[in-house]
C-alpha cells in the first residue's frame, strides 16, 4: 500500500485510535486479514468470522511487525476502532485509489472472470506495473485488500467484481471507480439467487452505469443481454466478439492437436496471429475481451498478440493440465462450475481428446454438482450429461448425490448405455475406479462446483500409486 500515517488512516476510516503511542507512524507494508500474511509495517485487519475472531490475534500480529490493527473493539495493542470493520476496509481502499495514478480495469461476468482476469493482467505487465486481483478474491473484501496492494508503481489496476444480487457490483464500483469496465457475459451461474438471467444482466450492467464519460466499455458483442448494456453507459463502448461488427474479432479459429486455441487477432489498428498456451476454444472469447482491454489502453495489435500468446494459467483448479509420467493426463479445472463453464471445458476435452483418440487413449469427465441453479438445476445437469455423449465423452462418471444422479440420468437418455456413464457416491469411489481404469493415452477431466471439493480427485490421481485415500469432505 501506499504509505499512509495512522492519524490519516482513522481519519479516512472515521475510527477511533486505541494504544498508539505516535499517530504519525506509517503502514509501510500489506494491508491483509490472515494473520499468517503479516509483514513488517503491515495493518492487520480483525474480521469476525464464523468460526474464528480475527481480533484474537491482535497481540501476535503486533508481535510480528503489523503497525497497527483494524478491528471494532480496542484490543490492548496498537489499534484503530471503528463501527463496521467492512466499510471501514472499503473507505480506505476508495482513499487509495484516489491517490494513485493507475488506471482501474474492473471485469465481471456469469463464467470465465478469473481466466480473463489474469489474461488482462499479463498482457497488460508486459506493458507496465500492474496489480490485480489474486484467484477470485472479488468480493466487499477481496476487493479492497487487493486495491489497497497497489503502490506508487502501479500504473494498471484489474479487478474482478463478482455479484450474488442486485447492487453489488453498484457497491464495489463505487470503492473502486473503474475508467475501463468488461461484462464477459450473462449466463447461468448464481440464476437460482437472482431469479432469473434478466436480472443478472440488471446486476452485471452496473458496472458500465458506474463509468465516466472519458471510460470506455468493452462489451461481448455476442452476448444480446450484454451488448443491450451500450445504453446503460455513458463512456464509449467497444465490442469483441466473433460478430462482424465486434472491434476485436477472431478469425480462423482452430484448436492444435494439443487442444490450445490459435486464430487471428483483428483489432481496429491491424490484426495479428495469436496461439494461445491455455486449453480450449472458450478462452477466445476471454483473449479478446482483454485484447480489447489492451487496445483502449494505448498497445499496439503486435503486442498484444505476443502477450497473448506468452500468457499462462495463474489460478489454481482451473483447466490445469497435468501429464502423468505413465501418459495420463489430467485437466484438473476443479475451482468452480456453471452451465456455460461446464459446457466449455467439455468442448476442451473432447479437443484434446482428438489425439489420444488415435493412440487408442480415451476421455473421462468426472463431474459432480453445479450449485445454485434454482429451479433449473434439473435441466441443465441433464443437459451437461447429454453433451458429454454428444460431444463423444468415452467415460463420464457422476460424483456424488442426487445432481450427479441427473448428470448420469442425461447421458443415458442420450445414449449412454452400459459402462460409458457411471454414477458414483463420493470422491473417494471415483478415485477407485479411475485407478482401476486407467491407460496411458487417457484424459481426465475433473470439474464440479466449488463447494463439492473434487479437486481431491484430481490431487489423488497426480499422487500415484494404487492406494491412499483423497481428503475428507
């Protein structure tokens, strides 16, 4: 963070100061909420969790080298006590962001947010110092601890806005006024929370009404809920897409035998080839929405398609492709699913299945729940286990209860018979099997929501061996 005295920090925040002995002492270092993260000159800040009280460890936060703790009751150390420990975090990032000099890139969408998210961010380092959001830590906390990591370096801020209701993302932009805003997409994800995809674009647009008219908008050109979100804005919009009316399109898409997407990258200052090193053909969408991004940013066609090209997987779970010394390969993309990112990493799989088909190896997809679907979680787990016959899936296995039922259920009414689709109880019954099966030349792919924890199988079968259990769940 930028260095900022204690006086100012409670100012800023409306707190109180508790056992500081001089005000003027300055946060030199990371501003963090896990204890484990301090450094010297941190400022530690106490949420009450749950299952933990972050202001029980006041004293060992001090002892470590944090300046100063944020909290809501005075805690015998070095203190700032305010009413709401949340908004206190938001003013603060909101004064930080005032003061530096970075140009802010917020992005939100149904599916692919964290992927584009970090393309944005590399391709965007290649130009300057950049700071974005870690994983997905898009949320009234996340968001903040990741604005307040900026420096007087930092000349692009990328940040991810998640939403689970009307208002949110309002909320977040308003920490964090964004000049560039991205809407990836309305899809399914969270619908059973909003109601309905309606209003979900009603939340994802709020983003572009929180832009000024010198910003600028880059809109899914095909994406009807999203490109209807021209008129919400005030800034100049820019459209990506595969539409011919798109500013930045992609032209001759293909996949290598590989499975890794390669086409040409057209921008409105000239075009250039692209082949990316992530899995895919979804993560087109997601290069052009952050070439977009980085043409409104001053970079040049040729340099971003070298970034483009160059940029890797910075997430944990998420299309993390492993090859076993016995020639199975693993996808683990574990993190988190939805309709629309279940259907993308299906259409991965078969891609790369392409060449193992042809040294007799054969493609798995283990999938378990997709969560808060509402009523349509019926349907759509029996349209996911229906495009995994259609899209060829030589082995689907189900994990776990009544929405893998529904996946298994959907390949067999679509012709899965026999032992192409099995559906199993736990993580633990898929691992057996898997290890059981199992042939050099085979791809795996493991994905599920983020709640049903079956990164453990993948973790489990890259561990080896015949025996051992996966983690308790």
């Amino acid at each position: 963070m930028i260095a900022l005295s204690l006086a100012e920090i409670a100012e800023v925040v409306g707190g109180q100061t508790h056992d500081i002995p001089d005000p003027s002492v300055q946060v030199t270092g990371s501003v963090v909420r896990d204890s484990r993260e301090v450094e010297p000159g941190s400022l530690f800040v106490a949420f009450v969790g749950e299952r933990v009280d972050g202001h029980d460890y006041a004293e060992a936060v001090v002892a470590a080298g944090a300046v100063a703790v944020l909290g809501s009751r005075p805690m015998g150390v070095p203190a700032i006590v305010v009413a709401d420990v949340q908004k206190a975090l938001g003013a603060l990032a909101r004064h930080v962001v005032q003061r530096l000099g970075a140009t802010l890139v917020a992005l939100t969408g149904s599916a692919g947010k964290t992927s584009t998210k970090d393309l944005i961010a590399q391709v965007l380092q290649s130009k300057a110092p950049t700071v974005f959001t870690p994983g997905s830590f898009n949320n009234e906390i996340g968001l903040p601890l990741t604005a307040l990591s900026a420096t007087e370096e930092t000349k692009f801020l990328v940040l991810e806005m998640g939403a689970r209701g009307i208002g949110h993302i309002r909320y977040l932009a308003d920490l964090t006024p964004p000049r560039i805003g991205l809407v990836l997409n309305v899809g399914t994800a969270h619908i059973g929370e909003f109601g309905g995809r309606e209003q979900v674009a009603q939340a994802k647009g709020e983003l572009v009404e929180s832009l000024p008219e010198d910003g600028a908008a880059i809109l899914n050109a095909d994406d009807p809920l999203v490109r209807a979100m021209a008129s919400r804005t005030k800034a100049k919009v820019l459209l990506f897409g595969e539409s011919g009316e798109a500013d930045v399109r992609a032209e001759n898409v293909r996949l290598t035998d590989s499975g890794q997407p390669s086409f040409m990258l057209h921008t409105p200052s000239g075009c250039s080839d692209v082949t990316m090193r992530l899995y895919g053909e979804h993560h087109v969408s997601n290069a052009l929405a952050a070439a977009a991004v980085a043409h409104e940013l001053g970079m040049s066609v040729a340099e971003i398609a070298t970034a483009l090209s160059e940029a890797g997987s910075l997430s944990r779970w998420r299309m993390e492709v492993t090859e076993r010394p016995d020639g199975v390969t693993i996808v683990n993309d574990a993190y988190n699913a939805n309709p629309e990112s279940m259907r993308a990493a299906l259409r991965a799989l078969a891609a790369m299945g392409g060449a193992s088909r042809a040294k007799g190896g054969r493609t798995w997809a283990v999938l378990g729940k997709m969560a808060e679907l509402g009523d349509e979680a019926l349907a759509e787990h029996d349209a996911v286990g229906r495009l995994a016959v259609r899209l060829n899936v030589s082995k689907l296995v189900a994990v776990g209860g009544r929405e893998a039922s529904w996946l298994q259920l959907g390949a067999y009414n679509e012709g899965s018979w026999g032992e192409e689709s099995v559906h199993v109880s736990d993580a633990q019954a898929a691992v057996d099997l898997l290890r059981s099966e199992l042939r050099p030349g085979d791809v795996v792919l493991v994905k599920a929501s983020r709640s049903v924890g079956l990164e453990s199988i993948a973790e489990a079968l890259l561990a080896g061996g015949a025996q051992g259990e996966v983690d308790a769940r």
